[in-house]
C-alpha cells in the first residue's frame, strides 16, 4: 500500500508542494549569491588595504634573490666544488 499513498491527494496539495519547493530554491539561491558577492567585495577591500605591504615584501624577496645570483656567480667555482652537477 506504500506505493497507493503516493497518489493520494489533490491537484492543489501538489501545486502547492511545488511552489514552496521552488520558493525554497529561490530564496536559498538568492541568498547565496548575496552571501558570494558580500564576501567578494570584503576581500577585495581587504587586498586594496595590504596592497602597498605586498608590493614592499615582494620588492625585498626580489633583491633577495638578486643578491643569491650575484653570489652563485661570483662565487660560481666554489659553489661548483660543493654541489657536483
């Protein structure tokens, strides 16, 4: 009898089913998208503000290995001695 109370019931009981189903959707998906683009504009924001720390620390990092070439290449020989290739 499982599958016999499966049909049971209106036309109007199921529309109603299948409107709340799609209001459900809706609204979740709405809010959704609100939450995705809330998020994107706070770390957009956030990236805006450590923008000119980035750039410094990435300016460091590139001197830095500036620095490491120079080294390797003065010092080529020696480096040479140590690590066989």
């Amino acid at each position: 009898m499982v599958g016999h109370a499966l049909t049971v019931g209106d036309v109007g009981g199921s529309l109603l089913a299948f409107a709340t189903a799609g209001l459900v959707i809706v609204l979740l998906l709405f809010g959704l998208a609100l939450a995705v683009g809330t998020a994107q504009d706070a770390l957009v924001e956030a990236i805006r503000a450590r923008g000119p720390q980035a750039k410094h620390w990435g300016g460091a990092i590139l001197v830095l290995v500036g620095v490491w070439f120079l080294i390797l290449a003065i010092w080529a020989d020696a480096f040479a001695d140590v690590f066989e290739v």
